[in-house]
C-alpha cells in the first residue's frame, strides 16, 4: 500500500507543481488573493487544451463528453481550500534556483499547450 501512495504522489508532482505555479501567478495578476478559482480556471483550461490536442492527435477527432470531462475530475481536488493551502506551504519553501528554473519550466509547459493545439485545430482543419 505504501508503494501505491508513492507512486500517485510521483504522478501528482507536476500537477501539484503546476497548480503552485499558477497560483504564485494569479495571486499576482488577481485581486482575489488565496481563492484559488482563478488558479483553477487556469490550471483546468490548460489541462483542457492538452486533453484535445492529444485526441485530435491520437484519434484525428476533437475530444468527446469524457475527454472534456477528465481535466475537470483531475481539477476537483484542488478546489478544496486544504488541498491548496497544503501544496502551497509544501513548495512555498523552494530556493531561488528551483523557483526560477520552475517558472521556465511551467512557462514552456504553457506555451507548448498552447502550440499544440493549434496544430491540432490547423490538422483537424485540413
């Protein structure tokens, strides 16, 4: 069981890390400091996009009801202020080199989601 735990905390990381990313990055943009709504508009519209440009990809069709779905199962948890508070303080700590090369990291992450799915919409176009 504890092997299990593991593995799911290894899968959750990026998640968990992204999520901290922007919410460090709406808590700045945002006037509405600590409700992590906004973050997860975020964190769910760029989930969202990869969960098309994958099918579109994969399957050559745009995603059905369950593909649409997914991003937003995966997106719950952290609507729950303890879940937030706790991936927060757990990365609030990292040093500055960690912090930069995060915000690199999440930015290509970004800009990638973004890329793909016009090359996914440009394929599904022709």
């Amino acid at each position: 069981m504890e092997c299990i735990k593991k593995i799911i905390l290894i899968i959750l990381f990026p998640v968990n890390y992204i999520f901290y990313k922007l919410y460090c990055l709406m808590s700045y943009i945002t006037i509405d400091r600590g409700v992590p709504t906004s973050h997860l508009k975020v964190m769910g519209g760029l989930f969202l996009v990869n969960a098309i440009s994958i099918n579109e990809f994969t399957t050559g069709k745009l995603p059905g009801f369950i593909e649409i779905i997914i991003p937003s199962i995966i997106v719950l948890p952290y609507a729950i202020p303890s879940v937030a508070d706790y991936i927060v303080n757990s990365f609030s700590k990292e040093s500055d080199k960690s912090r930069i090369i995060g915000n690199i990291v999440v930015f290509l992450y970004v800009v990638l989601s973004v890329l793909l799915l016009v090359l996914a919409i440009k394929q599904h176009m022709s």
